[in-house]
C-alpha cells in the first residue's frame, strides 16, 4: 500500500472507479483466506469509512452472513478543531467474521480505573481501605436453607452460610469479613481490582494510534499500535494457534502473536516491507533468520523475495510489468494491450498529513492515484519518458512512477525539464533499486 495527498473534489465516477479497484483486488485474497479458515479460526478485516460498506458486502458474500461476527469501531483520534463542513472523522472499522460454529474467543476485559469508574460500578464499589483499594460488601448467606453443615453462628450471627466455619473465620482473620456494626449480618469484601475488569464491547476507545514520539513507531506510513493487534491476537486464538497476517506491512501482529506465543505467517507483496518485518523479528522479539534456527523452533524464515535481474530480464512482458507495479504497492492494469501508457495504479491508501485543513483517513485511495509505466529495458530513453509524460498531463497527474532496468541520460534529462516546465513529478526507479530496498525515501 501507499501513502499521499488528497485532492478536494473528485468526480462520483472517479470515486466509483477506484473503491471497484481496490474491491476488485481484495476480493479474491479474501476468497483464499475464508478457504483456508478453520471452523475456530477468526477473520479480521481493518479499513475506514471511505470503502467500508463496499467491503462489508464483499466480506458477506464470501464468508456468509451467519459467520459475522461484530463490526468494531476503532475510535483511533479526537476530533480537532478544524473548520469542516461536516462531522470529522476520527474512526476505523474493523470487521470480525468467524471460521464456522466452533469460534474461538476469549472474551477481553478492560481493568477498572478505582479513580475514573462509571456510575454503576462506583454506586456498587463504594467502600476504600486506607491503603486505597476499592471494594463493595457481598452477601455470604447461602441461597439454601437446608444445608446442616453449614448452619452456625459467625461473629454472633446464626445463618446458613456459603462457606464452611473454617473457611469463614480464615477469611475474617484476613481482614476479608467484615461486621459494619455489632449484631449485624457479616460481609465479605470483594475487592474491584480482583474482578476481571469491563467486558470490551465493539466500541474501543483506550487504544491511541501511532503518534511521532510512540517508542514503537518505525515510520512505516499504515503502521497499527501493538496494543490494538495483541486484544485481537488474545481474543480470538489461544497459545500455538496459528495467526497469519496476509497484509502484515511492519509486522506487528507478528510481533504480538510472538509475545502471546502463538505460531505466526506474515505476507506482503513489498520487498522493503519484508525486510522491515525481518529486521523487527530480530530486534524486538529476539528471533534469529534462518532455516537452521526456524527448524529448531527459535527462529524465521523469509521466502519470496525478489529474483535476480536476470531472472527479471528473462520474465514475460506482462509478468515482468505485474512484478513491478506489485512489488510498488499498486494495482496492476488487467489490459495487455491499449492500456494508455499505464501499466499499474498506486491509490494512496494509508493516513496521510492534513492539507489545506482536511484530514484524511489512512485508505484515501479513492482520492488520488499514481501511474506507474514499466519498461523491460537495458536502458528506457527520452521517447519513452515523453510518452509518459503525454499521458500524465492528459490524465492530470502530479506524480507518476516509471520503471527501467537504467535511463538513458537524454531521459533523466527531460524528467528534470518536465518539472521545471509542469511541477509534475517522475520518480524514476531502476531493477537494481527495487531489488536493493533503496525506494522507501523515493514513494514518500
């Protein structure tokens, strides 16, 4: 995926165009992944409002509508102060679909505040110790009034109580079972920070995002907060299930099905991606890279990368070209022939900076979108660089990618003089580039 600006206005049919893209090229990944899905097994799907009704039909279509499960808004920023036309957007969605009858879940609590409780648990656990724990006062008469065994007097009182006589005065010497005044009915003490906290339901409001001082932040533009990945991760597996991750970009459901010793698969089409994942395999969660380690159960492996350039050179056109735009982030165009000079779109799609008082959400691919042009070439020279130039100015792009083995010097030449000339921007990327993991700074 890819981040960039925004446009202000847009077309209905542009922005129809670009959702039927992105649905288009999610659709048949999510076919596989609700194949391989096991009865236990859960599906999570993140996006925010610009696609989020396209994918939820998709998503029933190919799981079914009884396997969903809940819709969970993330509420990720506050609203800023900013002269909008409409309400500002300030959260994701998360679909949550399940496998099949035998879901695993595990349902999530959040552990109470004693300082910032809700008006329901602060009527009930309305008593502090001096030391400062909250509790409330619990019944200890027993339901049951024939039961013999558990019939006797406790601090002057005679009831049928839960607990045995022993258990009874052990907790009362532990200062658990209290006497509010003399002749009155014993208590126990539940103390709020031994209960399991406040079920989680689909609104989650206690998980920030990424901010520019988060000690997690990589600077990877979709990067999402671990703490959002590991309630997931724990709701919906258990230890040595198996969590795989098809769209992993950094990595960090890997990092948290690591921590919660679950087994782990992460998939990404972008080379740079792949070694960010690995280079956090090693330094975070401590793994060594290999098969050796990967085999004795203390390591990884990356498979998949990039071939050589002879290997590239000796590719198909189109397969060549669908290599490219994909290891770029982009949609490749399905057109063999009469594709205007575009061989893949990139949709900016992760969260972009403000402009111009807007903000924008991090799949903003209905936006914007940047040509990518592929050539299978020793050497691309000035007539391809002016064909692609012709097509952007006709399209009215600001930005476009073009991919060659090397550039003649007449064609980085003219690229310098298109932008003096139009403020359109070609970013010129060789084979050995890409395979080298030296783009990153050039698809800011």
């Amino acid at each position: 995926m890819f981040w960039g600006g925004t446009k202000e206005k847009r077309s209905f049919a542009d922005r129809h165009e670009s959702s039927k893209a992105y649905i288009e090229f999610m659709r048949p990944r999510c076919a596989e992944l609700a194949r391989v899905l096991k009865p236990t097994g859960s599906f999570y799907y993140h996006c925010d409002w610009h696609a989020s009704h396209y994918v939820r039909v998709m998503l029933d279509q190919i799981f079914g509508e009884g396997n969903f499960q809940s819709e969970i808004i993330w509420h990720r920023t506050l609203a800023k102060g900013l002269a909008l036309a409409g309400f500002p957007s300030n959260h994701d969605t998360i679909f949550y679909y399940g496998g099949g009858k035998k879901l695993t879940f595990n349902r999530p609590y959040i552990a109470y505040d004693p300082d910032n409780l809700d008006e329901k648990t602060s009527s009930k656990y309305s008593h502090r110790d001096p030391d400062g724990r909250v509790y409330r006062l619990d019944n200890l008469i027993n339901p049951s009034q024939d039961r013999p065994n558990l019939t006797y007097e406790s601090l002057g009182v005679k009831r049928v109580w839960r607990w045995t006589k022993q258990r009874m005065q052990e907790a009362y010497e532990n200062g658990l079972v209290v006497q509010t005044r003399p002749g009155t009915v014993p208590q126990f003490k539940r103390y709020l920070d031994e209960q399991e906290g406040r079920p989680i339901d689909t609104v989650w409001t206690d998980i920030p995002p990424i901010n520019s001082q988060a000690q997690e932040r990589l600077g990877y533009p979709t990067q999402k907060p671990l703490a959002l990945l590991d309630r997931i991760v724990r709701a919906s597996s258990n230890e040595h299930d198996v969590v795989l991750d098809a769209f992993c970009g950094c990595g960090t459901a890997l990092v948290a099905a690591e921590n919660l010793k679950r087994q782990w698969i992460g998939i990404d089409i972008s080379p740079t991606a792949c070694r960010v994942i690995a280079k956090r395999r090693r330094d975070v969660c401590g793994l060594k890279e290999g098969q050796e380690a990967w085999l004795a159960g203390r390591g990884f492996m990356v498979e998949g990368l990039p071939m050589s350039e002879g290997q590239l050179r000796k590719l198909p056109l189109f397969e060549f070209e669908n290599w490219a735009v994909i290891v770029l982030g982009g949609i490749p165009n399905k057109t063999q022939v009469g594709d205007m000079g575009i061989d893949g779109r990139i949709y900016p799609v992760s969260a972009a900076p403000e402009r111009k008082g807007k903000a924008t959400g991090h799949l903003d691919f209905m936006d914007d979108w940047y040509p990518v042009q592929v050539k299978q070439k020793d050497k691309a020279g000035r007539p391809d660089i002016d064909s692609f130039e012709a097509m952007m100015t006709r399209n009215d792009r600001k930005k476009g990618f073009f991919v060659s083995f090397d550039y003649s010097s007449d064609a980085l030449t003219e690229i310098g003089a298109f932008f003096r000339k139009s403020g359109r921007v070609i970013i010129p990327l060789t084979v050995r580039e890409i395979l080298d993991e030296q783009i990153a700074h050039k698809l800011a």
